[in-house]
C-alpha cells in the first residue's frame, strides 16, 4: 500500500467514522445511511463501494419496485444501502453467518426501513458448522481449528421461513461456500439471476482449494438454465464474478 493511500484510509477513519455508545460498534453515513462496523479500519470508501456496486453486482440487473433480492453474505450492508438510493419498493434479505458482523448488518438494516432483512444463518443441510472468530471480515470461514458454532438453516426452510417465493436476484459472496449452496438447491425455477463472487483468486493465492469454486457454480448454472455472463477487468477478485439468468 502506499503512503497516499495509507494516509486517506487514517484520515477516513478519522473523519468519518465515529463510535456508537447505544450498539457498541462504529458508524459512518454512506448514501444517507448509517452503516454500522466492527473497527474503524473497515470504513470503506465511497468510490470503491460505487465501483464494486455499478461494475459487478447490479453491472447487468439492477433491482427494481416489486423485486425480492436475496444477499448471502451480505456483510455490513453497503452495497444494501447503495441500492436504496437507486431504486425503491423492494425486498431486501441480507443473510450473514459471522456472528458480530450480522449484528452490525442488523443495526444498518434496522436504520434503513422496513423492507431490510437481517438473517443470521449459515444456509446448509448441515446440522452444525463453526466459523475461526476473525478480527477481518474477509478472513472468516471454517477451519479445522473452528470453535465458534453459527446457526443453521436447510435452504426450503429458510424459503419458509422468510415467505420467499420467488428470488429477482440472489447475490452470493460466501467465500467459496458458493458451490455447496447451489448444491443444496434443488428448484431453480424461482430464482431469476444470480450474481455471484466465485473465489478462485484465493485459491491461486495458495490459500487452499476450498476456495475454488467458478467451474463447479458455472457447471450447476449452466445445468439448470442459466446463460452466464462473466467480467474482464483484468483484476483477479473482480474477475471471478459471474452473473447469470433465466429466461
């Protein structure tokens, strides 16, 4: 990283974000909101949420009145609360399984009205998983050395649970459980598009075949339906996304 950048980040932290005495967490407003994080350093700026949000996630389907738009992995909320400045009157269910960063997300959500679901489940037949407790958000997953046991919910349950029955877009930033979701799938019919971060950039990172995942979630998409569209941004993480939809 360099000195610039290094400097703008501390100034941000500084700056913008601030401590919350009711939550015990930090905040900083984006597109009118309030966003709720775990430390200062998580602050994320505005023009690489704006970047990430118009070149990958709503690149070629951006929700709109009536929509259901299903979020696995939603973090703290950011690209939630970009989309509500862009369109309004749909259904938004952000689903975060580490535990400290769904209540963050679940604060956010509170703030930002009544169509915001905060869900605290991993998505899995499975009756147990646990997750490493992590200081960064991009550093969570299962390991052998897991402790920290999280919520479960099989994935009709959670359609039940929540009254989905039809999903306009589903988004899937789960750190290469991406595949293992889809696997559990067994109706794709209500599901329009997906948008989903594969994850084989970690992989290539050495960080272990877990995490490779873009030829086992373009196999089941194409399987069922789906016409994929990828990105050539010539950046590894951004690359790896893939959007894909049902006629």
């Amino acid at each position: 990283m360099g000195m610039l950048q290094s400097l703008r980040k501390r100034y941000n932290w500084v700056t913008r974000v601030r401590f919350d005495k009711r939550t015990g967490f930090y905040t900083y407003m984006r597109f009118g909101q309030r966003i709720y994080i775990r430390y200062p350093r998580h602050f994320l700026d505005e023009a690489a949420n704006r970047w990430t949000c118009e070149n990958l996630v709503y690149r070629h389907y951006l929700p709109r009145q009536g929509d259901t738009i299903v979020d696995l992995g939603a973090g703290y909320g950011e690209e939630a609360i970009y989309l509500a400045q862009q369109s309004a009157g749909f259904r938004y269910i952000g689903v975060e399984a580490q535990p400290v960063i769904y209540e963050c997300l679940a604060n956010t959500f509170h703030d930002a009205g009544d169509n915001f679901t905060a869900v605290p489940y991993v998505i899995t037949e499975e009756d147990m998983v646990k997750f490493v407790s992590q200081r960064s958000y991009a550093a969570v997953g299962t390991t052998p050395e897991a402790y920290l046991e999280v919520p479960t919910i099989g994935w009709e349950d959670f359609l039940q649970r929540y009254n989905i029955e039809q999903i306009d877009l589903m988004k899937m930033n789960i750190e290469g459980a991406e595949k293992e979701v889809l696997q559990g799938i067994t109706d794709f019919s209500r599901i329009k598009r997906f948008i989903i971060s594969c994850h084989d950039f970690r992989a290539e990172n050495g960080e272990g075949e877990w995490y490779r995942s873009r030829e086992v979630v373009t196999g089941i998409l194409t399987d069922n339906g789906y016409t994929i569209k990828g990105f050539n941004y010539g950046i590894s993480w951004a690359d790896d996304w893939i959007y894909a939809e049902r006629k």
